[in-house]
C-alpha cells in the first residue's frame, strides 16, 4: 500500500527548534517557534490554569461523552469573551474544536459542504497552515495585498481595494488581532472600513482569532471581530485557546458560526455538527473545562488577565526596548516598527541570507521569512541582539 508515497516535506519551524536545540553556543537566542516564553525562557503554566485543574479534579464526577459541541459551559463563555453583544445570540452557534487549527479545520469543510471549490482570500503573507487545512478540505486559496515590506506596515488602500472587488461567493480570512506572522494590524478606522466592504460585497468574513488579548487587551483585540460581525449578515469564526491561556498542547478552540437568522443558524449548525461527528466524533474536555472554570470564577477570571496583561506588557516592552537600543546604536528610525507592531510577532523583513548569517554568526534563530517572536527576546542581553542584527544588515 504505502509504497506508492513519497516522503512529504518535514516542518521547517520544528527543523529550526532542532538546530536550535543542537547548537552548543550558550549565547544562543531563540525567536523562532511560536509559543510565548516568559523571562527564564519557559513556557509555564498559568496559575489560574493550575487552580482550576485542582478544582476540575477534585469536583470531577464522570469521564462520560460531551456531546458533538463539546463543553456547553464553555462555548457560552467563550461567546462572552469574544463576541459580547456585537450580535444577536439567536444567530450564534458554537462548537467547541481541538485548537484554533481544528476550529479552521471544521470551519473550511463547512464552506465546502456549502460551496465546493470556494476561494478562501488570504493576507500575503498569512500562516503557512492556512493554505493547507483551506486546499485539504477542497477550497482554493488566493491572496490579497497586506504587508508593505518598506514601512512594515499593512498596505491599507491595496487591501481594500482587492476586497471591494470580491463578491459573494468569496471568503475572506482575516486575522482577528496580532496578525501572524507579521505583527502588522489594523488600526480600528480600518477595520470599520473592510467591515463596511465585506457588507457591501457580501463576501463572508473569516476570522482566524488565536491571539485574543496579546495586542493590546481582550476588548481592543476584539473590535474587528465584533465590528465585522455586526455589521455583516454572515460570518465564521475560529478561536484558539492555546496562547492566551497558554493550554497549547490541550487542544482548545472554537469554531462559530453567524447566521443571517436563527433558522438558518440550526441548518448550518446541523451540517457543522455532522462534519464534527464524521471527523474526530467529539472534542476532549480537558482544556475546555478549565477555560469554563476560570471565566465563571470571578476570582480566577481576574487571576487571569492579571497574567495575561502581565505576558503582553512583557511583549510590549521588549518590543521597545529593542526598536530603541536599534535606534540609539544606528541613529535610524528603520526598525521603530517592532514597537509598533502587536502580538507575538514582527516580520523584520530580511532577506534570507541576512536570517542565514544571524544564525551562523550570532546564534540568534528566527524564522526563514524573518519572523521573531518577541517573548523570545533576551531582556538582559537586548544591546548584543540589536549589535547583532545591525552587523547583519551592514
Ligand atoms: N491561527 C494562527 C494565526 C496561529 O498562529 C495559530 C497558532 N500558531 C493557530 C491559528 C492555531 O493554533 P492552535 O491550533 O494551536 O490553537
């Protein structure tokens, strides 16, 4: 059987963390993979997360099934977090998935069940795993214009303007907050903007919302899902809990979905539930229970965000801290953008060879395209990385 296939190709983020893991220089500098780190450089688990799954074992009763949507407290909560009263819940449906890559997952094979061969538009650059979970599930896959490599800002007028010529058969994937893998945003006039285009075109909006409350906060972060939602009478979107409660191997997510009306709400529902149960049957409880427990707790809530504004305040002052030493070292404003990039990321927008020698001369490692992850960012050492990344650029 398995003779007739040929080796695919391996996963160059992992390959990276291996030559990272390989390389003996303790000066060393990982921004590469995409998982927050705190100053030691660990990626611990949160405390309000500890306190709940104390709470879930001790309280815990049965290991029975959930149900095709999964954890119900949950969902409701995650509606809460996300969506507010931007729209009508009688339109809502949600359906708790494994990770914001399941919730995507789920959510594609919904649109092909619906229309197959769609094209799903993508920002240029987008997440590599957009493109395959969009072709693996029948849609095609186009690009629209988002990062401008001089100002490493988004290219606001060309985005537009290929989105006011799309139609109704179109989906638009957009990246709710802390675009990945360019830190390059939307600024809140420009999501009322494509807001106002997608209801013009009737082109549906896809939102890919993995990074809510690492920007700028859990409600800054939220308005251009809520703006698009209100504003459009269709929509989908796929949540991920893996960063904001830091519960990345648990497999947490969610797929919803708006409907123009209730009724049309539980026919789509029907066929999103019945692509769930053909697929992996029902998601597993863990992550989403301790999602549920810390948003009904009022305690554990504030435990929380008190952490997670910790994490992006870390963010952001690396992010400042770097752009500034830069600055001061080189006399030039060129690389101010890191500071005014949110979320995880910043595409610095080297050339590969510049990311190449980074990695050989200095032992700092991102990612091909120039990807960094900002959390990785060595607080005490930030004058030998902005040393280094200018020597490179020389
Ligand atoms: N969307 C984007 C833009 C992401 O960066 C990620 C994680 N790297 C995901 C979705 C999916 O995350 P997960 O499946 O781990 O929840």
């Amino acid at each position: 059987m398995f003779e007739t296939l040929t080796k695919a190709p391996g996963d160059k983020i992992l390959a990276l963390m291996g030559e990272y893991a390989a390389d003996p220089r303790p000066t060393k500098i990982d921004l590469g993979v995409g998982v927050y780190k705190d100053e030691k450089g660990v990626t611990a688990v949160m405390s309000a997360v500890r306190k709940a799954e104390q709470r879930i074992l001790e309280n815990e009763k049965t290991k029975t099934y959930l149900g095709i949507a999964g954890n119900k407290g949950y969902g409701a909560a995650v509606l809460d977090l996300a969506l507010a009263d931007s729209v009508d819940r009688s339109r809502v449906r949600i359906a708790q998935a494994p990770g914001g890559t399941g919730s995507l997952w789920v959510l594609m094979q919904l649109v092909n069940r619906a229309k197959p061969g769609t094209t799903v538009w993508v920002s240029d650059p987008t997440w590599p795993n957009h493109n395959p979970i969009a072709e693996n599930s029948g849609l095609k896959v186009k690009t629209y214009p988002y990062f401008d490599t001089e100002t490493r800002g988004v290219k606001f007028a060309d985005m537009l303007a290929t989105l006011d010529k799309l139609g109704k058969d179109d989906v638009v994937l957009l990246h709710g907050c802390c675009h990945n893998p360019t830190g390059a945003n939307l600024a809140n006039d420009q999501w009322d903007q494509v807001a106002a285009s997608l209801a013009k075109t009737g082109a549906l909006p896809f939102i890919d919302l993995a990074y809510l409350g690492f920007g700028d906060g859990l409600l800054e972060d939220a308005y251009g899902t809520r703006k698009v939602i209100s504003s459009v009478p269709e929509a989908l979107i796929a949540f991920s809990g893996s960063k904001n409660f830091g519960l990345y191997r648990e497999r947490v997510g969610a797929a919803i979905l708006v409907a123009r009306d209730a009724a049309q709400a539980d026919v789509t529902n029907s066929q999103l539930l019945n692509i769930i149960r053909g697929a992996y049957s029902q998601p597993p409880d863990h992550g989403a229970e301790i999602i549920r427990t810390i948003l009904e707790d009022a305690e554990l809530r504030a435990e929380w965000e008190t952490e997670l504004n910790a994490m992006r305040g870390r963010m952001i002052r690396l992010r400042e801290k770097l752009s500034e030493a830069i600055r001061q070292k080189s006399n030039s404003e060129d690389f101010d953008f890191i500071a005014d990039h949110r979320g995880m990321f910043s595409l610095l927008g080297l050339p590969n060879e510049t990311v190449e020698h980074l990695k050989a001369a200095n032992g700092v490692y991102m990612i091909g395209d120039s990807r960094i992850n900002v959390a990785g960012i060595p607080e005490d050492r930030i004058g030998d990385l902005a040393d280094a990344m200018l020597a490179a650029i020389k």
